[in-house]
C-alpha cells in the first residue's frame, strides 16, 4: 500500500494541500507533540525526510511505530517493508 492507503487504513488524518502543506508532502497532525493542526509533513517521494513544523526532524519508522502501536524497531521495520510501498527509495 502506499502511505497515502496506509494513512487511511489506520484512521490516520491527512491533508495533501493547504496550510501547511509543501508541495509533494502528505501532513498529518505530529504525534510527537501538541499539535493541534497538520504540521508534521512526509516527502511522498522519500518517506524518509519527514519533519514537524513544531518540533522538528522525524524519522518515519518512529511515526509508523507510533502509528501502530509497535513496541520495537525492528518490528516497525518489518512491518514497513512488508507493507508499505517505495519505502526507502
């Protein structure tokens, strides 16, 4: 799946436009922080190269980690690979 079929396999709301928003990124609201909007973006063309417009760089495994529910690394890892397409390209 790709990350925009992930987002809405776990209820996970996102913007593709707007505020906020860079061109080629998918926002969602920060996990990490209080964030009451859609700051943390995700380069659709890299999922690595995430960030928070509050609180800064994120990795995308911690996002998907938290996203899941995961209790290890490595089981996000596996889980992302397994799951979710272009994921390290």
């Amino acid at each position: 799946m790709n990350i925009l079929e992930f987002f809405d396999e776990y209820h996970v709301r996102y913007w593709v436009q707007g505020n906020n928003v860079a061109k080629g990124h998918v926002n969602i609201q920060c996990p990490f922080c209080n964030d009451q909007s859609n700051h943390l973006g995700v380069n659709l063309k890299n999922y690595k190269k995430c960030s928070c417009w509050k609180c800064g760089k994120k990795y995308f495994e911690d996002i998907v980690k938290e996203i899941i529910g995961s209790n290890s690394k490595k089981e996000t890892i596996e889980f992302i690979k397994n799951n979710i397409d272009n994921y390290g390209k």
